[in-house]
C-alpha cells in the first residue's frame, strides 16, 4: 500500500484541557490542579476543573469525531486518574473511564492512539520533587505498564510525553506552567528525567507487547514540538545564535532521543552555565529505544538574531517580527517551515515514521445566534499546513498522518479559556458543541484525500 493509501487524518485533544471532573472516580490532584489554584498563575483564575466537561460527554465528543470522518483520535490520560499519587497499583474507577473512550472509539471505527503524559504530573509525584527527581522517571515507567495492561489490548498506538521542552522549560525554569519553578539547574535535569522516563516506558510497553503477542501492531513513540530557528542575517553571530536556539528546542532532544548522544555543543555550554544534564551510565541507550514514531507538534517557525550575552552567562538573541500574519497567540503563520522541518527529519534523522501530532491557531472566533463559527482564518491555516504536510510526504519524508490541534476549544494552560483552539466550539455557559467552518473544512479534505487515495490505489 501507498503511504497515500495508510495516511492516517485525526484530531487530538488532552486530558486536563478538556475533561473536568477533577475530583471524581478517585481522581487525585496533578500539578495543574495546584498551579490553578495558585493566583496569578492563569489568566482570569481559570482552571480545568470542568473544562469541556468531556469526561461526562465522551459519547458526544465521539460522536461528532464520526461525523468529521476521523481514522483516528489523539488523547492523553490523565495520571492521577489512572495510579493516584502516581505510585502502587491502579485506580480501576479511573481506568474505566478510559476504557469506555477506548470502546467508543472502536465501535464508531476510530482508533485510539494515546498519550500517557500530557502534562498532568500527580502533585504527589511533584511534592517528592517532580521530573528535577530521578524517581519520577522510574514512577513513569511504572504507569506506562499500568496503562498498557489496562488498554493495550485494544490500542496499539502510543506515545510517552508531550512536548518534554514544555514540561522541562515552562514548568521548571520560565515557571509560566505547572509546577512554576523558576530553577535552570532544575529544568535541566527535568530535561534528562523526562528523556530517560521516555525511555524506561517505550521499554516496558515494549516488553509487554511482545509477551502478549502485539508487537507487530505496537507503534510507540514521543511527541516533540519542534520550533524551526532561522537566523535573522549571515553574520557569524546570528548563525550562532540560531544554532543555540535550535540545539536547545530541537537538537537536545532529538539527538539523543534519535541519535543517543546529547549534541556537544549544548551539553558543553549547559555545564559551563551550572545546569548540567544528570547523565548517569546506561542512561542514553535507555534514551534511545528503537521509536516507531516520532510526532511533530507544529506551530510555528522563528527568525532568531544574535543579542549580548544575559547577565546569567546564558547565550542571548532576540527573535525577529516579520511581517506576516500572526494568530490570536501572536505566533506567527509559517506553513513552508513545515515542509522544511519535515524534509530535514528525514535527512538528519530518518528511521521513525513522522506524524504531525498537533498542529492548529487560535483566533478570536465569533459565534452567531446559533454559535456556529465562520472562522475563514483557522480554515485558511490548517489548509496551508496540510497542503504543507503532504507536500514534505510527496517530496520523500516519511510522513504518515496528521492531527488538528484541537477537536474542542479547551482550557489553554496559562492563557485559561481566553484563546480557542478548537475545530469545534464550546459555549462555556451551556458546554454546548458547534463544529466550525474549519470542522467542515477538515472532514471535506479527509474525505477528499481518502478518495484521491483509494482512486490511486485501483489504478
Ligand atoms: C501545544 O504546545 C500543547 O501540546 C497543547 O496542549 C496546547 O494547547 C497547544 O500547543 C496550543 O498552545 O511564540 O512564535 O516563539 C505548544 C508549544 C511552544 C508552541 C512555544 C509555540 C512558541 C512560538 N508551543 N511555541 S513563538
């Protein structure tokens, strides 16, 4: 079969962003729960406490996946739901959740494809000191093994981490999400907890697999969000600059997650700066497992120019405005960097299938009477990045599916309810559903590609 043919077209969403219900079925708090209740954290005091609601209308939310046409559906569970306190054994009334989704799917013929962390940490893991603690990494393969005895029977396709950079920098060293540390030294070796839980978890679900007998079907992979750095000039500093800013989005987890090694140039700087990565013997080749799939989370592309050394040693540039058009988060519109990101994957590092594991905008959508929303814009993006994504594909990069971020508008982390991801809208009085014109647009190009795809396919 064509990669044309296998192409999987689906939509993902998270656990904490969309399911409330933070406190039942001996659901124990995570670090989001925490961070919310912390003031000033989120905008307007915001929390995913209710959310979408989606843990008491999943059948809806699968419901309108069918109508869309999905093949299949990204969503992450909720660890403190699954193992409370995220050690022992597991929380049957929490996983019972999951299996209902997982059963929904199948029976409307939608696969399932999970994502064990998504950001959730249970507080109780965070208060033993979080991913700066080797532990975790251990507790996360633990929970890796719960979950795939629970599911794996019925899901084959899964991924261990979200966008570890999100997890190490935003939550350890910026503090603009959860747990909010503000501690380099901490985020770095966040970084290598992350990294190395990665690799513990593909193992475990790995081991599991072949004893059950699945392995041939198992996909098992990570998901990185990966920003391209374009230097600003060809001056030997911007380059440089460029680069730093590459090896600290990019380079340092791909490297050692595809190559296992940490790039040199990185791990050199981050110990002269005093945040080493904690590297322990045997670490890397955990790091690196064979991986099935690689997800790419695409928002954006950046011009970087060379600026002073900060006054923490740190290599200093600014990232450049150009003019082009910007969504409601001021990221700029860059869908040609897409196709590039893609073409130097395969190049530097082939091996693993690439899925567009998230990719969408927020705008300022405006409902009508009926809460239906013309959103030209977001329309306008998800086509140019899914023209974009197959053009990569047709190009050689072995590219087999794409993910719209997200089915649902949904709590936004740090900005709250305030920026709208969603294909689908959400009246947060009402929790009422309305596809979008985007929604639309989606399910007509799936079932276009499909159709171009099997018409290929009996010539
Ligand atoms: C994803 O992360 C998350 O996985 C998801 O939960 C979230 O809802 C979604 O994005 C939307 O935010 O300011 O131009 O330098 C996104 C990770 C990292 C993407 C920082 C944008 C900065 C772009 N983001 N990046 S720019």
């Amino acid at each position: 079969m064509t990669q044309r043919a296998n192409f999987l077209w689906g939509s993902a969403t998270s656990s904490y962003q969309i399911e409330g219900a933070v406190s039942e079925d001996g659901r124990t708090p995570s670090i989001w729960d925490t961070f919310c209740a912390t003031p000033g954290t989120v905008a307007d005091g915001d929390t995913g406490a209710v959310a979408c609601d989606h843990y008491h209308r999943m059948p809806e939310d699968v419901a309108i996946m069918a109508d869309l046409g999905l093949d299949v559906y990204r969503f992450s569970l909720a660890w403190p739901r699954v193992q409370p306190d995220g050690t022992g054994g597991g929380n049957p009334a929490g996983i019972a959740f999951y299996d209902r989704l997982v059963d929904e799917l199948l029976a409307r013929g939608i696969r399932p494809w999970v994502t064990l962390y998504h950001w959730d940490l249970p507080q109780a893991l965070e208060d033993a000191g979080g991913w700066p603690n080797r532990d975790t990494a251990y507790r996360f393969a633990d929970y890796a093994a719960i979950a795939y005895d629970a599911l794996g029977d019925r899901v084959s396709q899964w991924t261990t981490l979200n966008e570890p950079w999100c997890s190490a920098i935003l939550g350890y060293m910026s503090g603009e999400h959860a747990p909010g540390r503000q501690d380099a030294r901490a985020a770095m070796a966040a970084v290598h907890h992350l990294l190395l839980g990665h690799g513990l978890a593909v193992r475990a679900i790995r081991d599991r697999a072949e004893a059950a007998g699945r392995a041939a079907d198992l996909e098992v992979g990570i998901t990185l969000n990966l920003s391209p750095k374009l230097p600003a000039g060809e001056s030997s500093a911007d380059l440089a600059a460029a680069r730093w800013e590459d090896g600290l989005s990019n380079r340092l987890y791909l490297d050692p997650l595809l190559r296992g090694r940490y790039p040199a140039d990185i791990a050199g700087k981050l110990d002269e700066l005093g945040c080493p990565l904690p590297i322990r013997d045997g670490d890397l080749p955990l790091i690196a497992q064979p991986l099935d799939v690689l997800g790419v989370n695409y928002y954006s592309s950046q011009v970087v120019e060379a600026a002073p050394t900060g006054q923490n040693g740190w290599p200093g540039s600014v990232t450049l405005r150009r003019d082009v058009p910007r969504t409601a988060m001021d990221w700029e519109v860059t869908p040609g960097a897409l196709t590039d990101l893609l073409l130097r994957l395969e190049r530097e590092y082939p091996g693993p299938a690439w899925y567009i594991t998230e990719n969408g905008a927020a705008y300022a959508d405006v409902p009508d009477q009926t809460g239906y929303v013309d959103d030209a814009e977001r329309t306008d993006f998800l086509r140019a990045h899914i023209d974009a994504t197959l053009e990569a594909r047709d190009l050689g990069a072995n590219v087999r599916g794409y993910f719209a971020w997200s089915l649902l508008d949904n709590f936004e982390w740090s900005f709250g309810y305030d920026r709208r991801f969603g294909i689908v809208r959400v009246d947060y009085d009402t929790l009422e559903r309305t596809p979008k014109r985007s929604a639309r647009y989606f399910a007509e190009r799936v079932a276009a590609e499909k159709k171009a795809a099997a018409e290929e396919g009996e010539l």
